[in-house]
C-alpha cells in the first residue's frame, strides 16, 4: 500500500513511497510547532517531544531515538498486529527544591508515545533494538524483493 506524493511539475502523481503517510495519528510535521504526545492520547502535562528518525535501506528499516538519561529499562519497544511499531517510554523531570528556583526549562519530560505502521515488506518477526550512548535503534528487515519469473517459449513452426 504506497502513499502517492503529488509532483511539484504539474500536479501529476507519482508512484514514490512516502513514510510519512504512514505515521499514525500525527501529522507529517510532527514535533516542529506542536507536542506530539497530544495526537497518541498522552495527557499534555506529562509529554515528553522524542523525534524519531526513520531510515529505509535495500534491507532493513532504522529507526533511531534521542533519548538521553534514559536506561533501557525504562524504554518499551512492541509491535502490533497491523505492522505497526511502537516506541514508549518516560522521561523523569527535575524537581524544584525550595531554596531553587528555575530560569529556564527548555528539556522535556514526562511519558512518551511514537507509533509507526511498517510496510508490507517488513518482518514483523525478526525486530531488534538496542540502546547505547542515550540512542535507541530499532532495526526492522525486510523481505526479499522478488523478482517476475521471466520464462522463455519456444516458438514453434
């Protein structure tokens, strides 16, 4: 199920995938103006903003998060029925002591929420993810890519 993406030369369509398309519940500029945590049902209070980059090789999908002082405890990574792949987690915030008083807040904190629907050609089955240096991958393979079975007729006569 490709997403088409309108051609900038005369409106024409043309058959390019489009990732983005398949974001689930948020818009493709997800993260840039607003919180994304409100689009997955996580109360805005508690929202943490974790972008997510999403990278698609002949092989595999990479899915990569900034998520720094975070343990991989305390990250869940699940797929569910409908290719769809899951990133959650919470980031802890400071608390203020009373003899404290903050200048500036600008790092987010509180409960996360990404979700994102694969393609048909990925293996549901076979998903890894590893956490190192604050930076989770999530490695998605994919299946081969076959090929038409060209077969040649011999002519008669």
């Amino acid at each position: 199920m490709s997403q088409l993406i309108p051609s900038l030369f005369g409106g024409r369509r043309t058959n390019v995938f489009d990732p983005f398309s398949l974001h689930i519940g948020i818009d493709p500029l997800d993260g840039f103006f607003f919180n994304s945590a409100l689009a997955n049902n996580v109360p805005s209070e508690t929202s943490a903003l974790v972008r997510v980059d999403w990278k698609e090789t002949p092989q595999v999908h990479v899915f990569k998060a900034d998520l720094p002082g975070l343990k991989k405890e305390e990250v869940k990574v699940e797929v569910e029925e409908g290719r769809v792949l899951q990133i959650s987690g919470d980031k802890r915030k400071e608390q203020e002591e009373k003899n404290e008083k903050w200048r500036r807040v600008e790092r987010s904190g509180g409960k996360f929420l990404r979700r994102f629907r694969l393609p048909e050609n990925a293996k549901m089955d076979q998903v890894k993810a590893s956490m190192e240096n604050g930076v989770l991958t999530v490695t998605v393979p994919k299946e081969e890519e076959k090929k038409p079975e060209v077969k040649t007729i011999d002519i008669s006569g």
